[in-house]
C-alpha cells in the first residue's frame, strides 16, 4: 500500500487531470468488461502496463509484484472452473472416474479459463493503471466532481487513511516479536502470529479512537478538506477515441477470422 501511494504521488503523470484519466481508464475498463475478444484483453494489457511502467515511471519489479496479488486468487478461483462433472466420459481430455460419474478437463473449460484469465488480467491493468498514477486526494476530487454522495467520499478517505494506521501497528509489533526471536521455529512462530492478531485489534481500535479525537479537536465535523491543485495537464480526447477505435476494429477483426 505505501509503494503504491508513493508511486501514485511521485508519477509523472499525476500532473495530468485525474478527472481525464479517470475517464479513460474507466472507459477502457467498461470495453474489457463487455468485450468477448482475447485481442482485445492482450492489447490493453500491454498498453496499460506500457503506460504506467514507461509512462509513469513504475518499477517493472514491483508491478509485477502487485500483479501476482490478484492473480494468485484468480489462479485459484480459476481451478474450479476447469474441472468440470459429467456421466460422459469421451468429452474430457483428462478425468478420473468419481462413483457415477467423471472429474476432468474439458476444452470448453480450458477455453474458459484462458478467457477469464485475459479479462481479469486486463481489468485489473486498467485500475493499477489509475492507482500508480493518480493520489487517492485526486480520485476522492473525480468522484466529487461526479457528485457520489459524501458520506461514501468521507468513509473512503478515513478507511484508506486507517489501513496505514494497521500496517505500521502490525509492523511495530513483528518487529517487536522478531527482535525477541518470536519466530524461531514453527510452535513458536504460530504462537507469535496468534498474539499478533489478537493484539493488533485493540490496539487499533485504541489507535483510531485517539486519531478521530484528534480530527474533532481540529474543528471535523464531518467533512474533510484537503487542498487540491489548481492546474492539471489536459490530453487531447483524441487519445480516448483512438484507442477506443483501435479496441473496436480488434473485435471486429477476431470475430470475423474466428
């Protein structure tokens, strides 16, 4: 979380307007979501992960690092869909007999797999896209201007803000335990893990309490107000139509050949 706000504040292209780029990465989004072509999931891929490494400036370490996050749930989730039932045997490429029926791997399902894959992979280029780029004060100022009510906005702030509150209590504590050799072996080890969940709930709500104490000796009632910049680097609308039309001739083209 700190590599992403820290690469989202020091982006060169966090000069542009987030309210442009926003619009594009949703666009783009919304095209992956509806498409039905692997050209096009393939393309954005690449584009997206262009932009945001050469672009702005990424660690290609460190990207790939936040990808293999989701994709290791997706990669998971996946595993389900590729084993498929069925009393026919002569429909799997590989299946093993479970009492009336058979387990296996058909080519719909590997089709399927492969698809939902892409599309993922794709959706997910597109947010980190707009992560890497732009702070969270910018995306909270788009969503403003797109009027989403304001306790939805309040709540996003505090929680965003909170999750830096767990990750340093939760990285103190390891500290503490790692400096009084609380992980030297297995039992000791799940001991210590054990300890740490169980005191890292108490001592965050204790912390958020003195943290929301200290917003309402500040004047909050409510709201927060941050300070946003006035000037922002606009891109041409071209750019958006372009790619859009790129996108388009891809799916046309797919499936006319396929």
């Amino acid at each position: 979380m700190k590599a992403i706000d820290q690469y989202a504040y020091h982006s060169p292209l966090r000069k542009f307007d987030p309210l442009q780029k926003s619009l594009f990465c949703f666009l783009i989004l919304f095209t992956c979501l509806i498409a039905h072509s692997l050209f096009v999931f393939i393309s954005v891929t690449i584009l997206m992960g262009c932009l945001t490494i050469f672009k702005g400036r990424t660690s290609f370490r460190l990207y790939c690092t936040l990808l293999s996050i989701p994709l290791t749930f997706l990669i998971l989730s996946l595993l389900t869909l590729l084993f498929d039932f069925s009393t026919d045997n002569t429909i799997f490429l590989w299946s093993i007999h479970i009492f009336y029926a058979y387990m296996g791997i058909t080519i719909t399902s590997i089709n399927t797999c492969i698809f939902l894959f892409f599309k993922v992979l794709a959706s997910i280029s597109c947010l980190y896209f707009l992560c890497l780029s732009t702070p969270i004060n910018d995306i909270l100022r788009v969503f403003e201007k797109w009027h989403c009510p304001t306790l939805l906005i309040e709540l996003m702030a505090l929680i965003y803000r909170f999750i830096f509150v767990l990750i340093d209590i939760a990285s103190t504590m390891y500290t503490a335990q790692v400096a009084r050799l609380g992980y030297q072996g297995f039992r000791i080890g799940l001991r210590s893990f054990g300890i740490l969940l169980s005191s890292l709930l108490v001592r965050t709500l204790k912390m958020n309490h003195a943290l929301y104490t200290a917003l309402e000796c500040r004047g909050y009632t409510g709201s927060l107000q941050t300070l946003h910049e006035d000037y922002y680097q606009s891109f041409s609308y071209l750019y958006f139509f372009l790619i859009e039309g790129i996108l388009i001739i891809l799916i046309v083209i797919e499936s006319i050949l396929f």
